[in-house]
C-alpha cells in the first residue's frame, strides 16, 4: 500500500495480499469487487513455531506467533493481532498464524485418524464419523468473518470491571475456510424435524476439557437446515489443515455469529428439542441489562432466559490508520488517507462507514471494498473502507468519530451500554487529535488490548478522556470513573520470596499478588480456570498473570486466602545465607545461584560452547544423571527461564559446561529468534548466569538402574530418540555409563535435525560409535545427495530397525518438541509394540 511522504508516520505494513477491488465514487452502493466465492486461496506464510512464553504450560507444543498480543498471560491461550498487522492482510488473507484466538483452556492434542464426530439424538441413523469418512462428502471454500463477542470489550472494562479479558478491536479476523456443510450430514443421518425445525436445537460439545466439563452450546436446527446460511463443518483454514489453536482436525463454522458458538475440536452433535444445557452455554456469550452484575445474575437466575443469548454479530468499525500514537505533519492543502474496517451480522451488507470530525454534525462517506456475497446473496466478511481526508479535517478536530450502517439499517451507537460480560461492544469509534510541538499532531486510539496502559480511557497519569462533541438527544459526557480499591490491612506477618518458594505442590500452593502472600490450596478445586492455571505460578509471584484476567469480584476472593505480606529485605538477607551453607554441592532447587562464565568456545557459526565456575574449584554441581536445571536471565525487563542439561557430569569439579544452539532473528518465521539463546550468545568472560536445579522426573542413579519418578526400573537397553538440541540428556548419561567399565547398559539413539550442519556433539557421538559403545541412526530433513542415514520424520521402520525389540527391561526416553514425540515416536514404538505407558517416558 503505497504511501505518499505526508502519510501517517508509522512503518508501512506489506501489500495487501488480497485481491479485492473498491470503487473509486464516493457512493458506496457500487463498490467493484473481484474476490469470488470457492475461489483460489491467496497464499499465506506458515506458523513460525511454539513461543518462548508458552514454556512451562501444557501448550508449548502449540506452533504459535511472538507478534499476536496475550490477553490472559501466559495461559489459556487467548490472543489478537496488532491491528496494523491485521489490516495488512487484505479482506480475505489473515493468516492463520495471525488470527485472533479464544481458548478456555488447553488445547486437545487431537490424531486425525483417531478423531470421531458422532450425531446423535433425534435422528433416524446415529452416525460415527472419522475425519476420512468426513472429507469424503462434498466439499465448499469461502472466506468468513470471525469475530469474538468480546471484541472491543476493553473499553467496557474502562468503564466498569466486567467480567472478561481485555479485548481491543483486533478480535476479528477474515480466513478463507474449506469443509462440508453440516446439512448434508444431518439429512444423511435422518435428522427429524424437517417440517418444523424451529422447534428443534444442534447441541455440540467440544474435545477441550474445562473445570465445568467439555466446551458445548447450542444453535437453532432451522439455521443449520437453511442452505443459504452456509454452516460448515471446516477442517481446513486457507488451504492448509487446522492449526491447533483453531480446532484442529474439526471446528464448526456458523457465518455471521459470533465465535462462541462455533465450536473447536468438536465431538458431538446432538439434535434435541430444548437448547444446550451446557454450562457453558449459560454462562458466556449474553448481553444483560447494564444494571445487572455478577451477583444480580447469580441470585436471581439472570444467565438462562434465552433472549439474553448472543448470536447474531452486530455493526462495528474501528479505524486502523492513523494509529495510536501515530504522528502526523501538519501541511495545509494535502489530503491524508484514513483506514479502517467494519463488520455486520447475520449476512448483511455494510452500506456506508462514514467519519466525522465536527461530534456528528457532518458525516463524510467514505470508499468501501466488499467481498462478493454468497451465492444465495449473503454477506459473510468484513468490509474495508478509506476516506481521503483534507488537513484541515484532520488537524482541526480534538476528536474524530467512524461508524457503520447495514442494509437493515443498524447503525452504532453514540456512547456505549455496559453489560456484565461487555459483550456487542460497538459504540462509535472515537479516537482523539493532540496538537504537539514542531507542526505536528498525535492520534490517541481509546484504548489498547490487554494490559497494557494507553488510550484515551486508560492513560498511564490516571486520567480518563470521554467521548468528545455532544450528540444531539444524547448526554455526550461521561464522568471520570475513580476506581476506589479497597484498602487492603496488614496482619503483621511476613514471609520472605525463599519461604513463598517451599510451597509449590499441590498439596500446599502459595502465590504472591502485589507484595502480598497467599494460600491458595483450598481453592484449587473451585478455581474456574481450573487447578493448572493456578500450579503454574505455584511458589512464585503472579502479579502479571492475575492483572490481565481477573475481575473486582476475583480480586475480593483473593482476600480469603491472604496469609501476610512479602519481606523483601527478608529475602535477600535469607539468600545471602544460603549461598554460604552448600556444602560442597553448587546447584539449590529453592534458590537462583549466580555462575560466572570462565570460557567460551565457538564451535560454528551457531552452536556455542560455555564453561561456568562453581562456587569453587573443589565443588561439584550436585546435578544426578537424567535432571536438568533451570537457567534464568532478566531480558528486557523480564525473568526469562529455560531447562538445560550440561555435557557434564558431577565426575567433573569446580565447573560445568553447556553446549548452546543460537536461534538468531530470522523473519518472517522467527523475527525476535531464541530470546535466552541470544543473551547466552552475548555473554562476556566474566558475566554470570542464574540457575536453580535439580529438578526432573528422571535419575539414573546406579548402573542399569533407572528412577523414573517414584519407580524404579532395572535397565539392560537404554534407547533415546531425540531432536535438536534434546540430544544433551542422552549425552549427559551415555557420558556417564561409557566412563563406567562395570556398567553394561546397551545404548541405542534415533538423533533428528533439519541438516547435517545442525548435529550437535557429532564428534564425540562418532568417536562412541566407532568403539562400539552406542547404535546411533541420524535423521535430517535435508540430507545431501550421500547421507548414508535416514530422512524425513520418524517412522515405524525406523523404531523397528534401530532400537531393540520391546522388553521388559528395555526403556526408551525422549527429549524433543511435544508435537515430535504426539505424532511420530509415540505412534510408531505402540505399532512396533513397545508398552509406551511402563517402558517410554519424555524428559
């Protein structure tokens, strides 16, 4: 999208991948689009891989993109774009690495050849079908809007405290999706009534487990049975298969409704003759009065009366350029180009956006850009609009206003309406016009997603702006909302972070929250987000966690579990202390212990090798064979943390060594790189690193004798199957058993990378291999044209031929990406007949 040198001043995003056309008249009745339905999908990249911040959660298997903005911290999974990034993508190109995501809780690791969809309930033919059975029946492409109900949902939340996260207005995106149409297999299955289908409800329920049970709600059977009303059954987003996030290998897809009722990883259809009773159908995705809180709705049974339920989307904008916080050069006589989206439901058109700079006295039309409706004339996407606008238009006004109108004539509204859940936020977008020094002004958006302090609403100085010009017959002035927390009294007791630390079971969890300890032990039952959630911050401190989702109501909760505050003073002296008591061993599981790096050795252009002191030269590092330890860095103002295992062993004293990959930046696929791998790189001859260890569920302890959590296992053949830079546990044990003459462990290894420059410790593996110690079988993706090896992914042939047959005492470990291990090892040890759930386990 060229720009001229007057534009906005913001970096460009890249073309547009969409080849959707608008007309240049201003009347908006006649726009030219090009894009038809079932057409060509427009290529996409692909996942850039799992992120740094989902280490340590059950998702870090999940390939996901550093750009999109968390809303709920590090877990569940619940993120949209940029929205300049979104934008940049055209009407029907969002990649779907970029689309926005709602997840609840974690997401299912699904096998398309184990995945099952029943139909069930009022129909003459149950049916089970797999997902080779599904694809078989005919199969229809065409991009669709999704929009979370929450979209937007921030500015409510500005307002007063709603229940939900903090969704900006990038919670909508535009994908083209390939699937069957849930008709053809509801009529297939005899589904009954045909005749009179409103009297009837599709019930469906999710893979994904949530502390109420699976994820379910329900739609009316008539929309289902409607062919004009598309609704599919996807399995594929712009040509390729589902990603994780998005419901891989089944979603349902329910064109012009929001994303809550368009179930992921779906398992279930059940025809009833009542709506869902799901808990979740109950309890999400409404619109209450605005006089209606939490505690109203409970008492007095305000979640179940159907006409509360939110269905069908309804009209928004919001505009995308300028920006917040773009700046922009005042030149009297040149025009600026204004850009932005709007979105309607239930199939309408959008027929105008329009814009006003003078509080909406005057309203300017603006250009639209349309995707081609449906074959039964049904809009299913977004529309993309554009105002040249005069510098006097855009530099006169404090504030400048966009709204939308459909061809049912709805319109949005001047102010918003708050409701408990602020959901169908979609009052006027308003964003405000600073003058600044040196002939220029700043844009201020209202607010901006997540946690993060901006906008107009939320102002880092505490200060509250309001929606601008008056409205005629409407009050245009909303009051500063002063947020008086309640003062919160010491008990008198304190703790240090080091006592916080000990508590980190199950059994006994404290977390810190602002300086202040709790307890949570006796609500990990009753936590809505479910005891995982909670456990991941066990012992530490989950300011950053707690912020981004909680509501007035969960902060009054918390209070119940307070048990005292935080002594940091307390903690420092209680650290000093325990770095003099270690008796010889280096490594303490409760405390960060600072190593000073006292050599470097480069040993390619990407793989590092880096040698810590102990605390002295008589210390051994106290690291049992099998666990790894835990090495943090503070990057970028965050504690970043990651499991490592060095190449050696306690036989050595008074050092440690690790071997390091370098992920270096490389966009688009990975544009911040390996942040943790990057700071190793840049460590200098006397720079320290913290670490904290042991930890593991895995000890070889004696020889041919294993602890694998607490049982213990007598071994003759040890097989490892690892990628990448997994490869250092087995070194680290295979060190150690060839070092041993009475020990007569058999070694076998499977070692996957992409190319053969990748294979980490080669030279020493080759030198094992030559004296007969270890049965090594090298895996690439991209051998040479005389790779003697295997290639491509593990197979069964390859567990068949290069580990030893199943046995007793035979194990087989694994150290690599979950995703690996799901789909490739685990698969093929079962049809070789390894007994994976006694004799396999994953480091």
């Amino acid at each position: 999208r060229p720009r001229s040198p007057t534009q906005f001043m913001t970096p460009n995003p890249p073309a547009e991948a969409s080849v959707v056309s608008g007309s240049d008249s201003m009347d908006t009745t006649l726009s030219v689009p090009s894009v038809k339905y079932n057409a060509s999908v427009p290529a996409i990249a692909k996942p850039t891989g799992p992120d740094d911040r989902d280490k340590d959660t059950p998702d870090e298997w999940v390939h996901r993109d550093p750009r999109l903005i968390r809303l709920t911290g590090r877990h569940p999974f619940n993120v949209e774009p940029p929205p300049k990034l979104l934008h940049s993508y055209g009407l029907t190109g969002t990649p779907a690495q970029l689309h926005f995501v709602r997840n609840h809780a974690k997401v299912p690791q699904i096998k398309w050849e184990e995945h099952r969809l029943s139909i069930e309930g009022l129909v003459d033919k149950p049916l089970i079908l797999s997902m080779d059975d599904i694809v078989k029946y005919p199969q229809h492409t065409f991009p669709v809007t999704l929009t979370c109900a929450g979209n937007r949902r921030k500015e409510q939340n500005m307002t007063k405290q709603t229940v939900g996260f903090n969704w900006g207005p990038a919670g909508t995106s535009t994908s083209f999706w390939t699937g069957v149409m849930l008709r053809d297999i509801l009529l297939e299955a005899g589904v009954h009534g045909v005749d009179e289908p409103g009297r009837y409800h599709v019930c469906m329920e999710g893979a994904d487990v949530l502390p109420q049970g699976h994820y379910g709600t329900s739609f009316p059977l008539a929309k289902a049975l409607n062919p004009a009303d598309d609704i599919m059954l996807a399995f594929k987003q712009n040509g390729e298969f589902l990603e994780p996030d998005h419901g891989y290998p089944l979603r349902m897809l329910i064109p012009g409704w929001i994303g809550g009722r368009m179930v992921k990883w779906i398992t279930k259809i059940i025809i009833t003759d009542k709506e869902s009773d799901n808990y979740y159908h109950f309890f999400d995705n409404r619109i209450l009065p605005p006089q209606i809180d939490k505690e109203i709705a409970d008492k007095d049974g305000w979640w179940y009366p159907p006409e509360y339920l939110f269905n069908q989307l309804n009209i928004n904008s919001a505009i995308v350029y300028p920006g917040h916080d773009d700046t922009l050069a005042v030149a009297p006589g040149t025009k600026y180009t204004m850009e932005g989206y709007c979105y309607t439901g239930d199939g309408h058109r959008v027929t105008r956006v329009e814009v006003s700079f003078d509080g909406g006295n005057v309203w300017e039309l603006t250009k639209l850009k349309h995707v081609d409706p449906s074959k039964h004339g049904k809009h299913w996407c977004w529309s993309f609009w554009s105002l040249e606008a005069t510098n006097e238009q855009v530099t006169g006004t404090e504030e400048i206003m966009v709204r939308g109108w459909d061809e049912a004539s709805n319109t949005q509204p001047a102010l918003l309406t708050w409701n408990v859940m602020g959901m169908g936020n979609n009052p006027v977008y308003r964003v405000k016009v600073h003058p600044q020094p040196g002939g220029l002004v700043k844009f201020e958006h209202p607010t901006i997603a997540g946690t993060t302090v901006g906008g107009w609403m939320n102002r880092a100085d505490g200060t509250k702006g309001r929606p601008g010009f008056a409205v005629k017959g409407e009050e245009a002035v909303v009051a500063k909302v002063v947020k008086e927390e309640k003062k919160l009294v010491s008990n008198g007791k304190f703790f240090t972070m080091e006592e916080v630390k000990k508590h980190d079971t199950e059994e006994d969890v404290w977390i810190v929250v602002r300086d202040r300890v709790y307890d949570c032990t006796k609500y990990l039952d009753e936590h809505p987000g479910g005891a995982e959630s909670i456990m991941l911050e066990a012992g530490g401190d989950a300011t950053e966690e707690f912020e981004a989702i909680h509501s007035t109501k969960a902060w009054t909760l918390l209070e119940d579990y307070y048990i005292g505050d935080l002594d940091k003073g307390a903690a420092a002296a209680k650290v000093e202390e325990k770095v003099v008591e270690d008796n010889g061993i280096a490594l303490n599981p409760k405390q960060r212990i600072p190593f000073k790096l006292i050599e470097r050795e480069e040993l390619s252009h990407d793989t590092r090798r880096f040698r810590f002191g102990l605390q002295t030269d008589k210390h051994v590092l106290g690291l049992p064979l099998g666990k790894h330890m835990l090495m943090s860095a503070n990057i970028d103002g965050k504690m970043v943390s990651r499991a490592y295992t060095p190449t050696t062993t306690d036989k050595e004293v008074g050092y440690f060594d690790l071997v390091i990959k370098v992920y270096f930046k490389s966009p688009p696929r990975f544009p911040e790189g390996g942040k943790l791998s990057q700071h190793f790189d840049s460590l200098k001859i006397g720079d320290t690193f913290d670490v904290r260890g042991p930890f593991g569920e895995i000890h070889y302890f004696a020889p041919g004798q294993i602890k694998l959590k607490k049982r213990e296992m007598n071994v003759s053949r040890l097989s490892f199957v690892c990628g990448g830079t997994g490869i250092t546990p087995f070194f680290q044990i295979a060190k150690d058993i060839i070092r041993d003459p009475s020990d007569k462990t058999e070694l076998n290894l499977i070692y996957c990378n992409k190319s053969e420059e990748d294979i980490l410790l080669r030279k020493e593996i080759d030198e094992w291999i030559a004296v007969g110690r270890v049965n090594v079988w090298y895996v690439l993706d991209a051998p040479p044209a005389d790779w003697k090896f295997g290639s491509g992914f593990v197979n069964e042939a390859m567990i068949r031929d290069h580990l030893p047959a199943p046995a007793e005492d035979h194990l087989v470990l694994f150290c690599g990406p979950p995703i690996m291990a799901d789909r490739a090892v685990v698969p093929n040890l079962e049809k070789v007949g390894h007994d994976v759930e006694n004799n396999f386990m994953r480091f």
